[in-house]
C-alpha cells in the first residue's frame, strides 16, 4: 500500500460496546495519516487476548507515520476503513458489511474540533441520516487517534523507554542509534513531540565524532529528522520542544556534516574564491574576487531528499522562532509571502536564547575571519597537464562564479543589515533580551547564568553578527553585567566564576571588536575587571588553577583587542613556558606521566602569534624572550623530530609529522610569520622548523595543491626576509614556487584600496604646500615622494612614478590606530605613554626598507593632537616631519623655520 499525508483512517466498530484500553474511554483506534485507498480492509479473525497492531508502512520519504489499528478480539465484526479527505460520503467495498454508507459531515466536524487529541464519535450509519438520527439501535463508533499527539501518561512510559536504550552497555554509536530504534519502532499513536525531541537530544549527546557504522546511524536519524519536518510543518512543538530540536540539530551536525546536502556544507565551509589570480595561473592586477561552486551533473535529482528536508526543518524553526519572538514582545512577524503569523506559543526564556544562538551560530558560522576585509581567497600553482579522464569528467561538472568587485567589501560591512532568516532572528533575540521584564529594570541577561552568557557571547562570534545596532547593545550590556558579577563576586562571595567562562566572553568581544571598534572599550573594561579582581597577585603562580585552553583564549583576546596588559600577558606566559620546561625535561629523563596543564602545539602558536601581533620582544620583558625561544624546540618535540636531521627529513615524513599535531595550514603560516616578526630564527631548532614549513609548503604549492592566498601572503613576507638573514632556513623553496608567491603578492598590493579620513586630510595639506607625492603607491605605500639623489628638501618631488633609478624614495605612513597597541587611559591628568607599534607594522617597514625605501611615520597620536581648523599648525609639524622647506612663509610676520621634531614633545594643543 502507498500512504500519504490528504486522508483520515477511522476504525468503525460496528457495535456501541466499548471496553476500557489502558485508562481510555473508548474502544479502538487508528491515526490519520494516509493514503489514496480506495476500499476497506477486513480485519475480521484477528484474535489475540491482548491488543495488537496491524500496521502499513507508507514509502513516501516521511519516515516513521505508520499506520496502526488496535484491534480486541471481542470485536469480531470490526471494520478499517478509509475515508478520503476529497469524498463527502462513505462507502464500504466490503460485500460483509451491514451498511453501504454515510455522512461525514459529522466526522470531519469532530475531528476538526479535536484533531490534537484522541476523540471518539457515535456516528449513525445509515442511508437516510435523518432517520438514523432518530434511531438508537443502529449507531456504531467511531474513533480517531492522532499520530504524535499521545497523553501525558503514555509519553512518559515510551520517554522511559528511550532514556533506558540510552543507559545499556554498549559502544557510544551502538547506544545512540538505540535511542532513535526505540522511538521509531514505538507506536507512533503511543509518541508525542517530546518524545521525539528527547530522542534527537539524547543521541545528539550520546554519538561520537568518529566512529564505525556512521551510515547505519544516520539513515536513523534521517527517518526521526522526517518525523519532525512534519510535526514542525504542523507546528506541533512548543517553545522548548523548538530551541531543543534546533540544538540537537546543531548537534548533530557538528559532529556529522553528512546530514545536510553538500551544497550546504561547501557554502558553510569557505567558498573557493579566486582573488586577482585565475586558476590557470595567470596574473591580473584586478580587484574582482570570483566565487566558484562546481556541481556534479550527474548526481540524481532526488539524490539528497532527505538531507534537504532537514536543511527545510531548520528554516522553518527559525520561521517560527522569529514569530514567536516578536509576538512576545508585541510586534507581528510576517512570513515571505507578507501574511501576518500570530502564535499562540509563549515567548523564549534566557536559557532557550542562549540554545538557539549557539545551534544557528554552528549551523551558519562566519564566512569572514575577524579583522579581515575578503572572505578566505585560494590560488593555485599551475603545473600539471589534466589527464584525459579528468576532462572527460569535466564535461560532466558545471562551474558557477559570481564576481564582485572586492571594494565595496568595506563598506558593505560598515552598514550591515539583516537579510537572512537567521540575521533576523538574532536581532530579535538581541532586542528580547534586553527589553525589561520588571519594574526595576532587569532583563532576561540579568537572569542568565555564567554558562548562558559566555554562550551567547561566543555564539555572536561565531556567527560573526556583531554590527547591528541590537546586536552591539546585547554585547555592551553583556559585559557591563559581567563586570558587575565579578565587581559582586569580590565583595559578596556570590555565585562561582569559572575561568572557562570569562575568557570565553573576553574572547568573544575581542574576536568582535576586530569587524565593530565601537565594542572595544567594553573589551577593555571586562579585561581590567577580571585582571584586578579574579587573579590574586600575592600568589606565586595566580594562574595555576587556570586550564591551557583559558589561557589562550585570554591570550587571543587581548590579541585582537590590541591591550597591552603587560602583567595579565606575563602571568599567561609564565604558566606556558612552565608547563613546556616540565615536557622537555621530562622527555630528557625518559619520564612519561600525565601533566596538570598540558599546552597543545596549536595552542603554543597561538601564543606566538599573540606575541608577534603585539610585538613583545625581549624589551618588553624577559619572559616573552624566553617564550619565543623555546616554542621551536617544544614543537620539534611534539613532531617527533627533535634530534632529525634536516637531510634525514623528507616532505612526506614532514607532512605526516604536522598532520599527526594537527597544525593545519593557518597554524603553520602564523608560526612562520610569527618567527619572523619576532626575529627568533637564529636557534638551530627555529631554522629547522622554518626549513621543515617552509619547505612542505613548497613541495605542496609545486604538486599542484590549493593554497589560501592569505597564508601565502605570510610565507612570501617571511621568505623575504629570511632570504637575506637566514638563508638556511630557505634552501628548499624552488624558483616556481617563488614566483608564485611573490605574483600573488604583488596582485593583493595591486588591489583597489580607499582612504582613510585622516590620510585624505594629510594629502590635502601636502597639496596646499606644493609637496608632489602619490597616494596608495602600487607597493603597499600611503603616499611616495620621489626625490633627486641631491634633494636636501622634499617640496622638490617629481610627479612621475617612472625610472625611479638613481632617485631617493620616501614612503610616507600615516599610522592610523589599527597600527598600536591600544592607548591607555589617561592619569591623574597626564598624558600616557605613547602606544607601541604592532608587529605587521613592524614588519611591513622592514619589507619596505629591504625594497629601498625610506620611511617616514606620521602616527596618528601625534597628528590628531592638531585640530582640523589649524592649519598652518599641520604645516609646521609636517615642515619638521618630512623637512619639506627651510622656511614657510603664511604672512609678511609669520615664518615657520625648519627645525628638527622632538620626540614626545607637548604641543600648545595638549
């Protein structure tokens, strides 16, 4: 039999006699849900003392909707009919049957009535209803059961059940798929949706990320994700039975991809996008940024139904999590269509906020690292020749590209506004969560535990949503309740603050700061609140309770908010360089037991890259020498390598040593880059790993593998350097390789750029001084000045950018904020220490220089001090700054003479 979803089953009994079933006050049953039959079914000599099923099993890809008609044997003379939802009578094929037909009218009234629950009917089955109205001998019963709705009492025995196949001995993959055997082998009329909620959480929690017999599992929980696509259809969850089923979604794609179309997993896993670069190599100056997907042609069309329909589910309970949210607090949400949807279900409670956020926020993450302008952008090396099965296989795949012109991207994500399903639902989450909720001004946030707001937190940058104005307010006010928590915590002794916890936040708002500056302030108070009040300074090591992990998300935190905390950075330090002298020394005495705080390589490169961003050397303390120096020989150790020798070492055994620790392509660039920075490539152990790096890379650019063109930006900018300090560690980059990287880097220099307000106004003032210069020079140069070799003054620049031999060139850099650490606050009504250059600045004069450029810094602390209106005050300071003339002249009185700038010097504006 084929079933589907437009007809009512109704079991007839063809006496009035009812009998008790379990509690239930009427006799029999059936659930709708099925089919285009068009006659009865005779379940006559059915016999059994207790109840059984008699079930069909519909193919139509909705999974577990079984039909099921309980039968007693004390009814002989039963009858399964179906009723069409298209017939207005009913008529019996049976030639047994006593009666040849009857109304419906009065069955579909019923049922419409009470379709959520178990109703049960004495309808007259005759000819002529009027009669049969009037008649009392000739009535029958009817009773309709509806799937998915049972009572309070059989859920529970059926919610035993599944929680006991989740508690048997068995491996973590034999008991999940257990859980979801139980439910779906249950009598649907015996389930309900938090049965089915509960199932999909459980296995959720229960599966492993690798295991065997993952296929088997997942054709499971396909057929339960079915069940739900059409409860969520009918909207037959409530508010938590949503937040829950989205979770366990989340779930179960975080550990399983596979559960969505790979269509959804390509677009979710950063787009291959080709920047100034085409894949057959070629070079091109052009700011166009090309997205490309490739769909297989050969795939059938119905391939990935199921995967689709769960994809659908997580729509459609977005759709509905929207309407309920904004009912909630008043307003109506409208559906694509434009018709209004009202709900009847209650609003969200904090704790279902932070399980949306988090399940949306792993569904669709961020497409744009934090901080930076494109989406991640490949390349490729082309050399190899296709063989001729790989075009025929060509022939057979479409490729898809969208161009867009990657100038706009600036501006585009200064003005974000929420378009997606998703995007509007995290604005209105945001907006619920801090409307009030009492008289005295608390909202849902202040309700939230330490768990629910570093989940929240997290779950916005990971979604990577932090530009609209709801979304900036739920982070301000995030951390001002933080702050105050930890501010209660020191004086009341309150509620127990996890490390885990506050890093994760601090995390979070330093990963956001980096695409909206508006939230960095609130990064630097919640850093200061959890250095002054949670980390005891009296105690040797204030951070040994603290895990590695907590480490370096603070680490990474201050990292992107660009804080100088030098004493929370130390103590972090201190706990890492303990714990890698422990390993090492361990390892040289052949001692092999468990450490309390052991550091992972990636998280060790992390750090460095902390280090390196901020630009800690040894000036700013011995500890983050000591650091830098022993990073290389500790992931040596971990590699396997330590006392290899460069020669010993092959590519492959290289490559499988950087798999087995898990130091992926970004991690390995950001070492490489790091070192660099740092100038800690003279150690023997420093110039082995950069050999080893350096060296796979190459190897890998040369066989033809994908390389993102941002990690070659950072392998070229080394490379340049290391060729003429430490040319060891360079030996096995081929020429091919070379010059790939250096097109590729030329390209990303080439590309379009905009600028900024102040360097507009630092241009406008060298025009009115009749200092010729060039802005966004082709070499990654704010403004050029090219000058005679004699030139004693810079108003003499030539306005030509060609045959630069034999010619002075300056590079004039304005250093806007982005370039220093961030200012401190001023005390006591003194002007603070001036900010420290990060280290890619630090690096990008270094390039310049090796290029022949001279440089002159213009940093923004010191140009901003001058207000717009004086401008013969901007002449002055850039007179002494770039010594543009002997004298300038603003009237017959007022000469401005050269003189040399004074560092640190207070100007009449401080």
């Amino acid at each position: 039999m084929k079933f589907t979803t437009s007809s009512w089953l109704v079991f007839v009994m063809m006496s009035s006699t009812s009998f008790p079933n379990k509690g239930m006050s009427f006799p029999i049953a059936s659930f709708i849900s099925s089919t285009d039959i068009r006659h009865g079914h005779n379940l006559n000599g059915m016999q059994d003392d207790k109840m059984r099923d008699h079930s069909s099993s519909f193919k139509s890809g909705l999974g577990h909707l079984h039909t099921r008609a309980i039968i007693h044997k004390k009814y002989k003379s039963s009858k399964l009919w179906e009723i069409p939802s298209d017939t207005t009578s009913f008529v019996c094929n049976d030639p047994q049957a006593t009666t040849d037909g009857a109304t419906l009218t009065s069955i579909r009234n019923d049922i419409d009535e009470k379709q959520q629950g178990r109703i049960g009917k004495k309808i007259n089955q005759s000819n002529h209803p009027e009669e049969a109205r009037n008649s009392d001998n000739n009535t029958d019963t009817v009773v309709v059961f509806e799937p998915w709705g049972a009572d309070y009492d059989t859920s529970t025995r059926t919610q035993k059940s599944i929680k006991s196949a989740a508690k048997q001995r068995a491996s973590p993959i034999v008991r999940a798929s257990s859980v979801l055997k139980t439910l779906l082998n249950t009598d649907p009329i015996n389930c309900n949706a938090s049965n089915l909620v509960c199932a999909l959480t459980l296995s959720a929690k229960i599966v492993p990320k690798h295991a065997q017999r993952r296929h088997e599992f997942r054709e499971l929980l396909h057929q339960a994700l079915d069940v739900l696509y059409t409860l969520v259809e009918k909207e037959q969850l409530n508010t938590r039975q949503l937040a829950n089923a989205i979770w366990a979604i989340a779930k179960h794609y975080s550990i399983d991809e596979s559960i969505f179309p790979p269509s959804f997993r390509r677009n979710n896993n950063n787009p291959i996008c080709y920047a100034g670069t085409s894949k057959d190599g070629t070079s091109s100056s052009s700011s166009i940024v090309s997205f490309a997907e490739k769909w297989d042609l050969r795939e059938e069309e119905d391939k990935y139904e199921k995967e689709e329909r769960a994809l659908c589910t997580v729509e459609m309970i977005a759709r509905q999590l929207l309407d309920i949210t904004t009912t909630a607090n008043g307003s109506v949400s409208s559906d694509p269509s434009g018709s209004s949807i009202h709900s009847r279900r209650r609003g969200m409670n904090q704790v279902e906020i932070s399980m949306v956020f988090w399940a949306y926020a792993i569904l669709f993450p961020r497409h744009v690292p934090a901080g930076w302008e494109l989406p991640p952008r490949v390349g490729l090396m082309d050399t190899t020749v296709p063989t001729k099965a790989e075009l025929e296989n060509d022939e057979e795949t479409i490729t898809f590209e969208k161009l867009e012109d990657s100038s706009n991207y600036n501006a585009i994500r200064e003005n974000i506004q929420p378009t997606s399903i998703v995007d509007k639902l995290f604005d209105a989450l945001a907006s619920d969560m801090i409307q009030p909720i009492e008289n005295d001004g608390m909202t849902k946030l202040h309700q939230c535990q330490w768990k629910e707001l570093s989940t929240i937190a997290r779950s916005f940058a990971n979604r990577g949503y932090c530009q609209s104005p709801s979304a900036q307010a739920l982070m301000m006010n995030l951390s001002n309740v933080s702050i105050s928590r930890i501010l209660e915590k020191k004086d009341n002794d309150a509620e127990e603050i996890l490390p885990r916890d506050v890093t994760e936040i601090a995390w979070a708002l330093g990963t956001m700061q980096s695409d909206c500056y508006n939230l960095s302030d609130s990064l630097e108070q919640f850093v200061m609140a959890i250095d002054k009040n949670l980390i005891d300074k009296s105690l040797e090591r204030p951070m040994k309770k603290w895990k590695s992990a907590d480490c370096v998300q603070m680490a990474i935190a201050l990292g992107h908010g660009r804080l100088d905390q030098r004493g929370l950075l130390e103590q972090i330090y201190r706990e890492t360089l303990i714990s890698m002298r422990e390993v090492l020394k361990n390892a040289k005495e052949g001692i092999s037991h468990p450490m309390d705080k052991p550091f992972l390589v990636f998280e060790i490169v992390a750090l460095l890259w902390v280090q390196a961003r901020l630009y800690l050397t040894g000036d700013c303390g011995m500890i983050f020498d000591e650091f830098s120096e022993l990073a290389p020989q500790m992931i040596l150790y971990r590699m396997h390598m330590l006392n290899d020798s460069q020669e010993k070492s092959s590519f492959d055994h290289i490559q499988t040593a950087l798999a087995k620790i898990n130091l992926a392509s970004q991690e390995q660039a950001n070492l490489v880059w790091s070192l660099t920075v740092l100038e800690k490539y003279h150690s023997k152990f420093a110039v082995d790993l950069l050999s080893y790096i350096i060296g796979a890379c190459s190897k890998s650019c040369k066989d033809g593998h994908l390389i993102r063109l941002e990690h070659a930006h950072q392998l070229w900018q080394s490379i340049v350097i290391l060729q003429h300090e430490c040319p060891e560690a360079v030996k096995d980059v081929d020429p091919q390789t070379l010059t790939f990287l250096k097109r590729t880097w030329n390209q990303e220099k080439a590309r379009q750029k905009s600028s900024s307000a102040r360097h507009r106004a630092l241009s406008q003032t060298l025009n009115f001084m009749g200092v010729k210069h060039y802005n966004e020079h082709d070499e990654d140069v704010d403004m050029a000045l090219v000058l005679k070799m004699d030139s004693k003054w810079t108003h003499s620049a030539e306005h030509s950018n060609s045959n630069t031999d034999n010619k002075q060139r300056v590079a004039v850099e304005f250093d806007g904020p982005s370039h220093f650490t961030k200012m401190a606050k001023s005390d006591n009504g003194q002007r603070p220490k001036p900010p420290r250059a990060l280290g890619h600045t630090v690096l990008k004069y270094k390039l310049l220089k090796k290029q022949g450029w001279t440089i002159v810094r213009i940093p923004f602390y010191e140009f901003d001090r001058i207000p717009f209106w004086a401008s013969m005050e901007r002449q002055r300071y850039l007179q002494r700054k770039l010594k543009t003339h002997a004298n300038l002249r603003f009237s017959g009185v007022d000469v401005s003479e050269y003189k040399a700038p004074v560092p640190n010097r207070n100007s009449r504006f401080d």
